[in-house]
C-alpha cells in the first residue's frame, strides 16, 4: 500500500517517492516538491484542507486532494 503526504499525521515526516505530474502544479515542484526531498506535516486546517507543509525549508499550504498524489516513505 501506498502512503501519501495526505496520511501524513502532524509533525510526522516523510521522503517524496514519486508524484503524479498532472495533478501537481508547477510552482509546488520549483518550490521543491520533487522525489528524494524530505516532507514534514506542520499543520492541519481546522476543516482537514488545507494542510500547512514544509518541504527543504519551504513553508507551503497545500489542498488535500493534492497531497493524495505524493507518495512518500514515513521517516520514524
């Protein structure tokens, strides 16, 4: 079974695996959003979207249902 950055519990990290292009937007991939780079769930919005990440010292907010389309790998 696949985890994704959706799953992801606050605080909990992750490495990205693989995304799906077509559902990820540009800007989330130049602000380095890309396979090897570490994930980490800082906070989630009151009504579960959107969720607040850092990834490699970026501080994004991102919708949910793009988070379903980031695989990662937990780091315990």
């Amino acid at each position: 079974m696949e985890t994704t950055a959706a799953q992801l519990k606050k605080g909990q990290k992750g490495i990205i695996k693989t995304y799906h292009a077509e559902h990820i937007p540009l800007k989330l991939l130049e602000m380095g959003c890309l396979p090897g780079n570490e994930i980490e769930l800082l906070h989630i919005a009151p009504l579960k979207d959107p969720l607040y990440i850092n990834i490699n010292g970026s501080h994004l907010a991102i919708r949910k249902e793009t988070a379903k389309h980031i695989e990662i790998e937990v780091v315990k």
